[in-house]
C-alpha cells in the first residue's frame, strides 16, 4: 500500500509542476499575486508527498545499506576463514614506539622567567648521562638570545626539567643537549644504527615526535635513498611528518636511529644524520657560560664558516653547461647539486619575447633568524625585434635597474656596496654590477650579487644574475669572477 501511495503521489507531483508550469504561475508572477487556495493546497500536497518520498527513501538507504553491510561481512568472514587472522595494526610501528617511547622528549623553548612557549619540536636521549639530541632549529632562539630564552624538556608521561646547549652543528641542523636533572637519573638511550650497515631502497623507517603540540606520536615511511642534486647530505624519507616533529630521531625496524628529520616543509627529505659524530664530543663537552647574545653568535658564526668555502669549490669545479643560447655563451650551471627550471613567455602586446632560466638550490643553512649557505643563477633572454632599438634600449635598460640587492632587515645586514663597469669579453660588451652585503650578527660572512647584461645588439639581449650566500670576502671575489669569464660570443653556424 505504501509504494502505491508513493507512486501516486509521484505522479500527483509531476502533474501539478506540469500545471504550474503553465498559466497559474505564469499569472500569477505577471499579476504578483497568487490565490491563497492554491498555495494552500500546493503546500499541503507538497508536504505529504515529501514526507512520504522521504520515507521511501529512507526505506531503500536502509535496505541498501543492510544488504552491502551483510555482503561485506561475508566477505570478512570467507577472508578470515580463509587466512586464519584478521588484519591488524601495523605491529612493527607499535613495537617500535613502546621500544622508543622512554627515549622520545618534546623540546620546548620559552621566554625567560615565564611559561610561555615560542616553538616546540623533539628530540631522544643518546646517552644514559642524558645528552639529547634534536636539530638546531629546534633550540635556534635559545642558541642566538640566551638572555631572552630558556629549553625545557618533556618526556612522554610528563615529566619536565630544563636544558641546556652543549654543542650545535649548523651545517647539518644539529645540536646536542644535556639534561637539566641528569645528576639526580639515568636515561634510556637510543641505539645509532651502525654507519656499515646502509638502508636498502624501499626499507621501512619510522619517524617519532611530537606532531602540532597533540603529543607524540609514531608515522610509518619508506628510505628512498639519498635525495639527488643536493649539496648537503639528506635522506629522502617517503613518509608524512608534521610541525613540532624536528629532531625526533627515524628509525629502522629494530628501533635504531639512521637520521634526523628536517621540518616537514623540506617534502620529507630529511638531514643525513650525523648524530654519532656529536656523540663522540660528549665525553668533553660542558655547559658553556652564555652570559650575553654574542656567545650563542660566536658559536653559531663558527659552525657556520666552514660550508660556503666547500659550496664554492664545488660549484667552481663542476663547470657551465654548454649551448645554452644560440648566440652567447651563457653561465648555466650543471645539475650537480642545483635544478635548473626554464620558460618562455610572448608578448600579446607586440613587446619583447622573453626566455627565463633559473637555476636554485634546494637546501641552505638554518642560521636562525635567516638562512644563509647557497647558490642561485638565473638568466633572461629578450627579443625586442618588434619594439625597434629605442624603445627596446629603454625597455631593456629599465629591467636592469629594477633588480634589488637587498635581502634582509637592517639590523641583521648592511646595506649593498655596489660598483659598476663595463667589460670587455673578447668582443662581448657587458655591462656588470657587482654588489656585497656583510651580515652584522656573523662578521667576516657577506652575500655577493653579480648583475650583467649584454650590449652588443640594438633590439635583443640577455641579462643575467648570480647570488652567493654566506661567504668570507675571498671566497666572494672567486665565484663572481668565475661567473662573469663564463659570458662568451658564439660563432655563427
């Protein structure tokens, strides 16, 4: 009796839009006014048809949803039958977390003299004297303001005691910590896996830490091998990972740790651990007096130092690419430790035609407030053939004044000292801007900007720019002269 209502009411509803569809409502839009029976009778039919569509709807869900339930079920059954178990939870993941659960901290930096925290990440205790380790990020406000900030560790069920910085590793994103209460306990500490013994591809890892400030928690992935075209070491991690997990430790299936991570941001590459070689200082390490800001610059200046010189030599020696422009020479460097990203864009409004290449460095130095340690090259090929030589020469010129060679605040670095020359490259005329910038908090460490462009054409050219991050004065003068030899006229085939 229900389905025959339903399909009565089903056809009462498609014949009365059928009705309404034609004169009534036609007059009574066109007279703004509609008979108050027919609204009445509508609303009445309409709200008895919808409660009873409703319920035959209803019906059929629930029908549905009970067939597909006992279908599923079956099928559950057949399967367990058939393999004698039911799946479970990832028991190595488990087994992982309650091995490492005792090693696991959260890192917490606060503001001297109050509980407020201004960042959070992880960490793992190394040694049972309670050295922990985590990455320099982490602790970076407490290494550079130490007047400003102190580290507070908390363990997996609660416990809390202050930190203090031993050792750091800028370069890698490394420091080394020491347990505030370590006279009065011994620590549970997490086995390295030994160097000897490489990860196979595809080899599960579990990354642990403190996620979002949630509490800690352990997330399955694979090694994937080291990521390519990358100057600092890392480990590409095939995992998810959130805010708060740097410096938790990833571990292998036996729950020994084979690296650090970086904050997720870095599409889950993670820093090449060199935890064991900071473990191997802790015999002489000590607390360090950090009366003032300087001492935590000092030490990170240091550690600092001795990458750019590295950076430079190798970029130097891997060479240009060749034919990169069927006119010039132009410096493009090779995908050693850089990728390269080009395109093209023309002009709709008979302008000049563009070419664009950019060549980036995926990884850098943490140096707190900023980051420091690498490479960029781009260049712009441009064809003004429609625009005539004046208007291309303005067009042109005014592109090569609006580059800017300020990268930080004023209280972090000086302002560009810059000079400007035009070169003479076997027949090439270039014109060549050479700016530096030395960084206040890390004396004897500055940026250098190269900026040329071509000349000897009336409407076509190229413009060109390098950037080095970080590097003493020496080490300055030998990159910018290294990329301004590479400009060279092609001969004509």
């Amino acid at each position: 009796m229900a389905i025959s209502r339903l399909r009565r009411c089903m056809a009462s509803s498609r014949q009365e839009r059928s009705i309404h569809s034609g004169a009534w409502p036609a007059t009574a839009h066109r007279d703004k006014r509609r008979p108050v029976e027919w609204i009445s009778m509508k609303s009445a039919r309409s709200r008895g048809c919808s409660r009873l569509v409703r319920a035959g709807v209803a019906s059929l869900a629930l029908a549905l949803s009970s067939a597909l339930s006992l279908g599923v079920q079956a099928q559950q059954s057949s399967t367990e039958a058939a393999d004698g178990a039911t799946p479970s939870l990832s028991l190595s993941a488990r087994k992982v977390y309650e091995q490492a659960r005792s090693q696991l901290v959260q890192i917490r930096t606060v503001l001297k003299g109050r509980a407020s925290q201004t960042s959070v990440g992880s960490g793992f205790f190394v040694t049972a004297d309670g050295h922990i380790v985590t990455n320099f990020h982490v602790v970076s406000q407490a290494a550079l303001k130490p007047e400003r900030h102190d580290l507070v560790y908390v363990t997996a069920d609660g416990r809390e005691a202050p930190a203090t910085i031993l050792q750091i590793d800028v370069r890698h994103d490394l420091a080394l910590l020491k347990a505030g209460d370590a006279a009065t306990r011994r620590f549970d500490a997490l086995p390295l896996r030994p160097a000897s013994r490489a990860l196979a591809q595809g080899e599960r890892i579990y990354s642990l830490g403190n996620p979002l400030d949630v509490g800690f928690a352990v997330m399955e992935g694979n090694y994937n091998g080291l990521v390519k075209r990358s100057f600092y070491p890392q480990i590409f991690f095939g995992g998810a990972l959130s805010g708060g997990m740097s410096g938790g430790p990833a571990l292998d299936q036996d729950g020994r740790d084979r690296r650090q991570r970086r904050a997720a941001c870095r599409r889950r590459a993670g820093e090449l651990s060199r935890a064991g070689e900071l473990c191997r200082r802790v015999a002489g390490a000590r607390p360090r007096q950090r009366t003032a800001e300087d001492a935590g610059l000092r030490r990170t200046r240091r550690a600092a130092a001795g990458a750019p010189a590295e950076l430079t030599d190798r970029f130097m020696a891997q060479g240009w690419k060749p034919d990169t422009h069927p006119r010039y020479r132009v410096p493009v460097p090779q995908d050693g430790f850089m990728r390269c990203w080009g395109g093209s864009e023309a002009s709709r409004t008979g302008g000049m035609d563009l070419e664009r290449s950019d060549c980036v460095m995926d990884t850098h130095i943490f140096a707190g407030e900023f980051n420091t340690g690498s490479i960029s090259v781009r260049h712009e090929s441009y064809d003004g053939s429609k625009l005539g030589a004046l208007r291309f020469a303005a067009q042109h010129g005014q592109s090569f004044r609006n580059e800017g060679f300020t990268r930080l605040r004023p209280d972090l670095q000086t302002r560009p000292q810059c000079r400007e020359n035009f070169i003479d490259r076997d027949g090439l005329t270039l014109r060549a801007v050479v700016c530096m910038r030395a960084y206040k908090k890390l004396p004897q460490l500055y940026d250098v900007s190269v900026l040329v462009a071509t000349l000897d054409q009336p409407a076509a050219g190229v413009q060109g720019r390098f950037d080095v991050q970080g590097v003493s004065f020496a080490n300055a003068q030998r990159p910018a002269g290294h990329y301004l030899q590479a400009y060279q006229k092609v001969a004509p085939r």
